[in-house]
C-alpha cells in the first residue's frame, strides 16, 4: 500500500497512519501480513491513502480523478487523526482502502456463495 501526503501534513500524522495500516495488515505484529491473500490484490488495485491537512477540496479531487482509473485510493484528512482528544478516522478510512482495494477482490467468491445460499433459502420459504 502507498501512503501519500500533502506538505501540510505532519511526519507525525503521516506515521501514525502507516501504523494503523500496519495494524490491520498485520495485527499479530509477526512482520507478515496476516492475510497473505491480500497481497496481490492490494498492490494490483495500486491501494493509495491519500492524506491532505484538512480534507481535499472538490477541486483537488477533479484533478486527482484521471488517477483514479488506475487505482484505489481513500482520503484522509490529518486533523481527523487525534486518538488522543477525539475518534480517530483513520482506523475506519484505511479500513476502507484494505477492505475496497483488496478484500473484496478475495471475498467475491463467498459473497455470490452467500447471496445464491439466500436467495435459496427464500425461494424455499426456510
């Protein structure tokens, strides 16, 4: 996974992002992802976190969108990043990216399993 930052964004802030990432990926803190299977799709998909200091604006987003074709990216805005005084977003965003740019290139099998599991148990009235 990439992490990119605009100047305005503290090595501070863009640190404690690389270790929520690193946390999910590797919650055991063995040095090995814990689920191998996301390796590829993650690095496939280019997952992108793209930090600014207060959100980007629409008009940076337009600009960023020709990139977009190519990867799967998620913002996050650093004055969202305080586990200390308030909810800290970065566990949700980065849990976003993990989950869009890899996880659900994995899972999609076991989710058309379940939905046609489902739609069974309607038809069937169970």
């Amino acid at each position: 996974m990439t992490i990119c930052a605009t100047q305005r964004v503290s090595d501070k802030k863009l640190q404690h992002a690389a270790n929520v990432t690193a946390q999910w990926l590797d919650n055991n803190q063995d040095g090995v992802v814990d689920e191998p299977r996301l390796i590829v799709p993650l690095q496939g998909n280019h997952a992108t976190l793209l930090m600014s200091s207060e959100g980007f604006s629409d008009q940076a987003l337009d600009k960023l969108e020709p990139y977009f074709d190519y990867m799967v990216g998620q913002d996050l805005a650093a004055n969202e990043t305080d586990p200390h005084r308030q909810r800290d977003a970065s566990q949700e965003e980065i849990h976003h990216l993990i989950v869009n740019a890899g996880c659900n290139h994995i899972c999609r099998r076991c989710l058309v399993t379940v939905k046609r599991n489902a739609a069974k148990s309607i038809n069937s009235g169970s």
